[in-house]
C-alpha cells in the first residue's frame, strides 16, 4: 500500500505494461456487464478503456492515494480497502455485480487461494491478469533476488478452483530503456519495489554506474471464465 501510494503521482506516466493489460482483459472479459466491480482499480485504467454502457462501476483499492486519481463519474462507486479483507468482501456482494475485472493486481494477495475461492463464490463471469514471477525476471537474476509474488506454475495450480469453466493464457512483454538509472526510476514510479529495497544503496549505485540492463521482462497469466448465464 505505502508502495503505491507513494508513486500515486507519477503512476500514470510508468505504467506503459499496465495499459496494455487493462485492454486485454477488457478484450478478454466473457461479457458487457453493466454493474461491474474493479478489484485493485488503481487510478482507474479499466474504467477510461471500458466502452460499453454501465449503470455502476465499483473500484477497489487498498491505496485511497490511487483511488483519488480514478475518474469520478455519477456511474463510479469507490472503496477503499484490501480485496484480501472481509470488509471489501461485503461492500462487493451488496453492490451486486454481474461482472468482476481485475488487472495487474491479484499478484499482491496475501492469500491468492482463497482469493480465487471468494471470486468463484459470486458465481459471475470474470476477467483477470496477474503477473507471475517471471516479471523482472533479469533484475532478480542479477541482483540474486527472488521475486516477490507467485510463479505461474502455482497460480495455474491455485486456478482449478474454477474446475473447467475458465480459459489460461500466459503472454510476455518487455520495455527497454536508455539506461539503468531509467529503467530503477520506471520501477520506483511504478510503485512495485520488485525486492528491490533488499538491495544495498551502495550495489544500486554500481547497477547505475556500470549499466548491465536496460531492459525489462513482464509475464501475466490471463485467466477469464466461459460464458455464465446470469
């Protein structure tokens, strides 16, 4: 939460990847619900690439910061909390939703196993993209880190939950910079530290000096459900 909300400010001019999956899952959702709930909304990119009529738009995110950059709209509901609390739980299931999106988001669960057993509980139809640990991959690589969020391997495992009513899809992308103090500044703007605070200031200044990256690894695993009748 601290993370993000610190890099609030500068979130919209790093997020290139985040964009690009906003889109996909929107591409990807199995249906136009008009009553639709965004689970880690973020500054609000579902919304402003969404185009088809909505009555409600709920947006959760545990960084009010962040949520305070979502597009205001007679349409949007906002909540400030964990998707991984009770609380959030409730205000979700009172706004009644036939839709569930989430993009770049589920891989910050404290608990992405009973996560994906209360999204299956609503029994709606859904569209989600988690990065997978293979993000960042070259840093941790050479930094000798290990990535903070789940493999894809155990995100596909935890996925059966959903038994055979969902679709996998694991897509790569990368950017590339001009340098390495460019490409640690988009990770810190980003707001996803990537273990990197377990990383000496004086070993991030040789990274800086000496310029052995300039380029970024991204893998998201895309999980969506078949069509529900609802």
């Amino acid at each position: 939460m601290n993370s993000f909300s610190k890099s609030s400010r500068d979130y919209r001019d790093s997020n290139t990847i985040q964009k690009l999956v906003a889109d996909e899952v929107l591409r990807r959702s199995p249906t136009k619900g008009d009553r639709v709930i965004d689970l880690g909304a973020g500054d609000g990119e579902i919304f402003r690439q969404l185009d088809w009529n909505l009555n409600i738009f709920s947006a959760i995110d545990i960084s009010e910061e962040m949520l305070n950059l979502h597009p205001q709209d007679n349409r949007v509901s906002k909540f400030v909390g964990s998707f991984d609390s009770q609380d959030s739980w409730n205000y979700i299931e009172n706004q009644k939703p036939n839709l569930l999106l989430s993009s770049s988001s589920f891989q910050w669960s404290n608990n992405i196993e009973r996560l994906f057993r209360r999204v299956k509980k609503l029994n709606i139809p859904f569209s989600i993209a988690i990065f997978t640990s293979k993000t960042f991959n070259e840093l941790h690589n050479y930094f000798d880190i290990e990535s903070p969020i789940y493999s894809k391997d155990k995100l596909i495992s935890y996925s059966k939950i959903f038994d055979k009513n969902i679709d996998l899809d694991i897509q790569s992308y990368q950017l590339e910079f001009n340098s390495s103090r460019e490409l640690l500044k988009h990770i810190k703007n980003s707001g996803v530290s990537g273990n990197l605070n377990r990383v000496s200031p004086k070993i991030l200044k040789e990274f800086i000096r000496e310029e052995p990256l300039k380029k970024l690894s991204f893998e998201v695993l895309y999980i969506n459900s078949k069509v529900i009748e609802i």
